[in-house]
C-alpha cells in the first residue's frame, strides 16, 4: 500500500494493490475509505514477468484530483520494484510513458508495446475469468 499521497486538492489517498486472477488492481481509495478509482491488469501465463495494464477509470465525481496519476505513477513503481516488464495497453498508461518513459527505465523500468497476442489475452481474462 502506498501511503502519504495527497491529491491535488490536498487531500489524503492511498493506493493499495488488489491481487486477482486473473485481473488485479491497483486502487486509490480517500481517507474515509471510499474507493475513488482503480488500475486494472493481467499478468502473463506462465510465471513471464510482465504485466499489461489495460484499463485505468475514476469515478467522475473525483475528476480533476489528479488520482489516475498517482493511480499509474504507484503501478509502474511497483513494476519497477518486482521487476516486471509493463505493457502499456490502457491508453492513459501509454501516454504517461511515451512522456516520461526515459525517467521510468533510468529507475530501472522496463516497458515494450503491446502485441496483438496481449490484446487476446486481456479479453479473454475479462470475459471468461481465465488467462487460457
């Protein structure tokens, strides 16, 4: 969980992981607790170490706080720290990355594009539940 995070209203958020299989997430929540807003992703079959994230939303009665930002920046940070390859399908992930992607592999990131085999496999664990 990531701790100590404001908004930019000032206010407290944190940012937890919510392992699943197939689909986890990375949650914002505010300090009453509320969920505000999520990161959705897939990790790869067969122990590969990479991750798609392919869909990011926050509720718009949150807009303009600035939590799909602390949403993406906790995500790849955790990629970075179990040195997982991240796959950019989620259009906000990609964008933050084609901005600052240079700052993310001189931490020690790594990212590649997605391949049409990545796309086939998001769809399948949101519509069936299963990465196979």
């Amino acid at each position: 969980m990531t701790e100590g995070l404001t908004d930019n209203t000032g206010a407290s958020v944190t940012v937890r992981l919510e392992p699943g299989d197939p689909v986890g997430s990375y949650v914002v929540s505010l300090a009453d607790g509320s969920r505000a807003g999520r990161a959705d992703f897939v990790d790869l079959p067969d122990g590969a170490a990479e991750r798609i994230y392919f869909h990011t939303e926050v509720a718009a009665e949150f807009g303009g706080r600035g939590l799909a930002g602390l949403l993406v920046r906790a995500a790849l940070a955790d990629s970075i720290r179990e040195n997982l390859t991240v796959v950019p399908v989620c259009p906000l992930f990609a964008r933050h990355l084609s901005k600052h992607g240079d700052e993310f592999v001189a931490d020690g990131g790594v990212f590649r594009r997605p391949r049409p085999a990545d796309l086939a496999l998001v769809e399948r664990a949101v519509r069936t539940g299963t990465q196979s």
